[in-house]
C-alpha cells in the first residue's frame, strides 16, 4: 500500500473506532439515559458556574435552537439546570447538576485514557510532530466547510 492509502485508511478506520469505542466507554449503566451527542454538550456547558445558551452552542458549532432540544431532554433527565439570567431576563444560563458533574468528569477520564495512549508510545522528540500533524487535521475540519462552499 502506498502512503497515502495507509494514511486514509488508518483515518477513516480511526474515526470509526473512536465514534464506536467512546460511546460504548462512556454510556454506562449510570449514564444509559443519554447518547454521545448528550455527553458532548455536557461537555461543553462544563463544571463552571454555568454559560449561556449562545456561548454554549457556539462551542457546539449548533444553533441555539438545536441546542435548546438536547437541553430540554438533558434538564428532563437531571444533568442540566436551567436558569434565566437575573440581569437580563432574555438571557437563559445552564449549568450542570451533581448528575451532570459525574458525566462530566466520567467523559473527561474516558480522553484522558485515550490521550495517554497515545503519547505512552512517543518518545519525548515525537511528540511534536504528532502535535503538528494533529493541528494540521483539525485545521482541515475546520476550513473544510468554508472551502466548500466557497467562502474562503
């Protein structure tokens, strides 16, 4: 197999495997209730004081709207509190219940694990490459939309 073939083939077999392990890692008995998209906007609304809708469905790249039907079955499920801002009443901030706090930290352990191995079997001089190589992927997701349909 040429490079490139080895290289494609090792990405696409790669976001697979992670799309398929992760959610079989972290939706557990305890977390059975919600789905990997649930885990990852828990992930973003974090462990802090709460944000706002906006901020954070600009971290999720979705609309407030796509984001406000997660949130609904995520409060229904106990994991978020919603709340509207007492300096501004348009504005509603979410924050995570105790539950959603277990999510939360039950999901940063599971990439904890899956960074470590990855950098366990770089020695310390490889570690920059991989940290450009990966740079340079996810600059590629993230300009590939606008590439696409002509914005840049």
């Amino acid at each position: 197999m040429q490079t490139y073939e080895v290289i494609n083939d090792i990405l696409v077999n790669l976001f697979n495997e992670i799309l398929k392990r992760e959610e079989e890692a972290i939706i557990t008995e305890e977390f059975k209730d919600i789905s990997n998209n649930d885990m990852h906007v828990i992930e973003a609304v974090g462990i802090g004081e709460g944000d706002n809708m906006s901020s954070v469905a600009k971290k999720l790249d979705i609309t407030v709207g796509s984001l406000t039907t997660a949130m609904n079955s995520l409060v229904n499920k106990k994991y978020v509190i919603r709340e509207r801002s007492e300096q501004d009443r348009r504005v509603v901030n979410v924050r995570l219940t105790e539950k959603g706090k277990r999510a939360f930290f039950h999901h940063q352990e599971y990439h904890h694990k899956m960074t470590e191995a990855v950098i366990q079997n770089l020695k310390e001089e490889e570690i920059p490459v991989l940290v450009k190589t990966l740079k340079g992927l996810s600059e590629f997701f993230r300009n590939y939309e606008k590439e696409e349909s002509g914005q840049v």
